[in-house]
C-alpha cells in the first residue's frame, strides 16, 4: 500500500501509520515544511514530495499525481487521503 496525503490534516491523521515505516508515503509539497519533512526522513521514512501542491478538488491534479505515483509503484494500492 501507497500512502498519499494531500493535506497536512489528513497526513496528521495517519501520522501512526506513517512513523510505523512500513508504507511509502507521497504528499504535495504544502503538506510538510521542509524541516518537518526533514524529520520524517531522519526516522528512516520514505515520504517523496511532490514538487508543486496537489489541490484535492482539481481531479486532474490528483489523476496526475495517481498515475506518477503507479509508475514508481506499480500494481501498488494507493490510499488516497481524499477525492470529491
């Protein structure tokens, strides 16, 4: 499984899931500062931002994100925080 937040709520929401190190996380680029990525990553996490924010209305922005996110992952399940 694909973890990828698009807000910071949503990743804070499974902010315990995440730490486990168990799931590759994908999040937008507004969802973290850079030291708080910064400290995610100290623990061994594998979070990839995204380079520019990911507006969770904008279905193509997230169909873009999905599909850049199957082609590092592929025949991966995604968890995808929200969709309208």
């Amino acid at each position: 499984m694909i973890i990828f937040a698009v807000t910071k709520k949503g990743f804070l929401e499974l902010e315990s899931v995440i730490t486990t190190g168990k799931y590759p996380v994908w999040i937008g680029s507004n969802v973290l500062s850079e030291s708080e990525l910064a400290s995610y990553r100290k623990m061994d996490l594998d979070i990839t931002n995204f380079s520019y924010e990911i507006d969770p209305a904008n279905n193509e922005e997230l169909d873009d994100a999905l599909a850049t996110i199957a082609e590092h992952h592929p025949n991966e399940r995604v968890w995808l925080e929200c969709r309208p």
